[in-house]
C-alpha cells in the first residue's frame, strides 16, 4: 500500500464504553493463575486493535511482555479478519514497501470498525435501557405516599391503591355504618393525600327524661355532646366531660338547665334548674309539702321548660258511707198456676257496699267529695217469681147472674191489689190467706189477676154463699 494511501486514515485508539479496555499496551502479564480470563468469541469483538512494538519489557514472571503483546495481535487480526481491512503490515522491525523516512519510528496496525455493526450491537443495548427506564417511572408514578390516620393514630404508608376504599382493603380496616371516613371511599388517590377513619361508637342516652340510643365518632363525653347539639353549660352530667368513649360506648344521663315557675301560697317564683323531678325543683324554690300537700302535675315527673307547678295545699277527712245494691228478679214459667197469677218463690234482697270519701279542702276551696276506695260488704240476692201459665176456667154454674162487680166496689173499691190495715186481707173480695189457698190460690190473694179471683170468690160462694162477706154480700143480688 503507498503512502499517498495510508496518509488517508488517521490513526486512533479504539474504545467502547461498555467493553473492557482492549489496549495491549496497558495490559500487564500475570503468573499463570493470578489473572482474570480476559477471552472473548470473535462475534463479541468490539473493535480493531492498533499495536505498535515497544522496547521489551520483563513482567513479573519474566517473560519479555513483547512476546505476550505479539501473541495478543495475532489473536486479534484472527479475531476481526470476517469484520474489518488492513493495511500493509511489515514484520517486526522492517519497514513496509513504500514507505516513507518515518521507517525508524515505530509502526502502527490500523483497523476500522464498520458503522452498521457497531449500530447493531449498541441497538438491543438501548432498547433495554428504555424499557428499564420506562418501567421505573412507571412503577414510581404508581407508588403512592399517604397519611393514614385510623381513630385517632397516624402513620404515613405507601401503596398502589387506586382509591380510599382499596386503601382500607388493602390495610386491613373495616369500617361500619356508623363510621366515618373520609375522604368518600370512592375518592381517588394521589400522592401526598391524607385519609381518616373515625370509628363510631354507640351512647345510651338519656336526655331529659327522653332515652334514646345514638352513634358518635368522639373519643370523650365533651366531644360526644358537641357533636350531637347538646347544650352543656349548667347541665347535669352522669359522668365527666373528660371521661373517654371507648369502641363499646357508655350510658349517659343529661339534665339541661330549665326554666321552671312554682306557684306556692300565693306567690310565683321562676328558677332555673336541671332537677330531675318536679319534687326536687320544688324544694330548690325553698318550698316545703307538707301533710296532704301535692302538685299540679305528678311530684315525679319531669319538669319541663317553661312548665309552671302549682303547689297545693289540701286539708280535709275522710268519710265512710254505706249503700244498698238493688237486686235482681229472675221470671220462670209455672203450669200449675193460671194465666196471669204471679207468685214470689224467693224473695229478693238488696246488697250493701260500704264506700270511703274524701272531704278535701284545696288553697280554701271545699271540692266535691271524691270517694277513694268500695268495699261490697253483703251482695244481693235475686228474687224469683212463678208465672202461671194454666188456662183459667170460663165459669162456675149458678153464679153467672149476680153481682161480682158490685161486691168488689163494695170490699175494696175496685182495686185487685188493695189490702185492709190489717194486712190480714187483700185482692178484690178481701181474702185472707187461709181462705185463699183453700180455694186453689198461691201466693197472695192480692198478687193474683183479677180474673182468678173473681173466679175463687165464685167458688168460695158455692160453699157457703154471701156469708165471707157480712156487710157487702147483699150486692150481689143488688
């Protein structure tokens, strides 16, 4: 090759940032098992070696380096024979045909790497390195940092979650009805962003006179009222504003401060108070009960807002009185008695009930006397009455033509039912018992239609004629 030829290329060192350095002249012999095996296949080869001879040198082993170099070149022209050209090459130490005065200087082997193969090696290179690269910022940009804070406990977490809802999920929370989360659990996530969980917890409460059960995410009593509007100043409290709630909740009593007016011996008297009965408030009024004294309302119930309570002041006896309890009277039909009769079986008697009243006098005022208690000391008795039911006769022979009329005007005025002074005779014809059963008749003579007695008195007639009758009996032929 001319000069004219070899003045075209410029002489340079080959490097490869991802190699070894492949420079002969740097490389330094080691005894025989203290090196690292530096041989790479011919396809890895990355550039053309340029060697030039240098005075010898002894390495550790002794070995002239010269030779070492030499067998290196050797490997190499070997190595990129299929991949590069060279220019003319001279032995050691003779110059090469052609060549110009630069003979005693030191010759130098140049080789040139081609562009299309060092694209393709550097090629998958950096499409690993993109991917690496792309993945990263991937896995980064997903990775959240979030503060969590759980009832009140705060720590800082990071996570993939894409939402409030995953993130409880994933950390194992778990959230009820009554508990309070937020942001929403369908909130999206992003980095930096805070989410709380308050658990809820249940309170028993009674608030002035009124139970309920209610839910509250507070950690104290104080925090509980705040939360649920419950006035607090000059209230009544079970237990202290301090006290802490746990998951398992407490039972609470609350007693407002009221505005309550007791009226009492004339006078009006308006207090504040969070007493629990009207009793008690009634007593914070400095106003004593005493005896029979009571209340408008129940000395027991609540006081309420606004509410006034009269006091009265009662004074009075009791008093015992006794009653009659009116019987009953029971009907039944008998045959043997004819149509119309009645007879008394059983006589009926009344009841007695013995009642208690009270004779009060309220602020002055006698009120109406209220009985109190009843107490039924004899019950009544029914009275039972036979009712006839027998057909009367038509007539008795032989007395059809005289003058029953004029007989009973004469002995009782008319009247079925009249009895003497006496009381020994009674009806129409003034029977007296004796004579009357005789005849047929039950019961009274008195008590029996008019129709059956005219009938015994016929009878009675056909026995002994107008003797019964002394002074009257001359009417039935008048």
């Amino acid at each position: 090759m001319s000069k004219s030829q070899n003045e075209t290329f410029e002489p340079y060192e080959p490097h490869d940032p991802y190699g070894p350095d492949t420079s002969v002249h740097t490389a330094e012999t080691l005894p025989y098992g203290m090196y690292r095996d530096t041989y790479r296949p011919a396809y890895e080869a990355q550039a053309y070696l340029v060697t030039e001879p240098v005075p010898p040198r002894r390495g550790v082993s002794g070995v002239p380096q010269a030779d070492h170099a030499r067998s290196a070149r050797e490997a190499g022209s070997v190595r990129d024979a299929g991949s590069a050209r060279h220019e003319d090459v001279a032995p050691e130490g003779e110059p090469a045909a052609g060549a110009s005065g630069r003979g005693a200087r030191r010759r130098k082997l140049r080789c040139v790497e081609r562009p299309d193969s060092a694209v393709r090696r550097l090629l998958p290179q950096a499409l690993v390195v993109a991917f690496l690269a792309g993945g990263t910022t991937a896995f980064v940009a997903e990775d959240k940092a979030i503060e969590l804070t759980v009832d009140g406990r705060q720590r800082t977490l990071h996570t993939f979650a894409d939402d409030v809802h995953d993130l409880l999920a994933e950390q194992g929370v778990r959230v009820g009805a009554h508990d309070m989360i937020a942001p929403a659990p369908d909130a999206e996530l992003a980095s930096g962003d805070s989410v709380a969980v308050r658990y809820g917890r249940p309170v028993r409460l009674t608030l002035d006179g009124t139970r309920r059960e209610v839910w509250t995410t507070a950690h104290t009593v104080e925090g509980a009222l705040d939360e649920l509007g419950v006035r607090a100043e000059g209230a009544y409290l079970s237990a202290s504003r301090s006290q802490p709630i746990g998951r398992a909740g407490l039972a609470l009593d609350v007693r407002t401060e009221r505005a309550v007016t007791i009226m009492a011996d004339g006078r009006s008297r308006t207090i504040r108070t969070n007493a629990a009965t009207v009793r008690e408030a009634v007593q914070e009024a400095g106003i004593g009960l005493h005896g029979q004294d009571t209340t408008s309302v129940p000395p027991d119930s609540f006081p309420r807002d606004g509410q006034t309570v009269t006091v009265l002041r009662i004074s009075g006896t009791r008093e015992v009185r006794e009653e009659l309890i009116p019987f009953k009277t029971l009907r039944r039909e008998d045959p043997t008695l004819f149509k119309g009769a009645e007879v008394v079986a059983q006589p009926g008697r009344p009841g007695l009930r013995r009642d208690t009243y009270l004779l009060r006098i309220v602020n002055g005022v006698h009120q109406k006397p209220r009985r109190e208690t009843s107490e039924v000391v004899r019950k009544p008795r029914k009275q039972i009455v036979r009712v006839g039911t027998k057909p009367l006769p038509t007539s008795v022979a032989g007395t059809g033509h005289l003058n029953w009329h004029g007989l009973a005007a004469c002995e009782s005025g008319g009247r079925p039912h009249a009895v003497d002074p006496s009381g020994t005779y009674g009806g129409l014809y003034q029977f007296d018992t004796h004579t009357w059963h005789s005849l047929g008749g039950t019961g009274r003579p008195q008590d029996a239609p008019a129709e059956e007695q005219t009938l015994r008195a016929k009878k009675l007639y056909k026995r002994r004629g107008a003797t019964p009758w002394p002074h009257c009996g001359a009417r039935l032929h008048g």
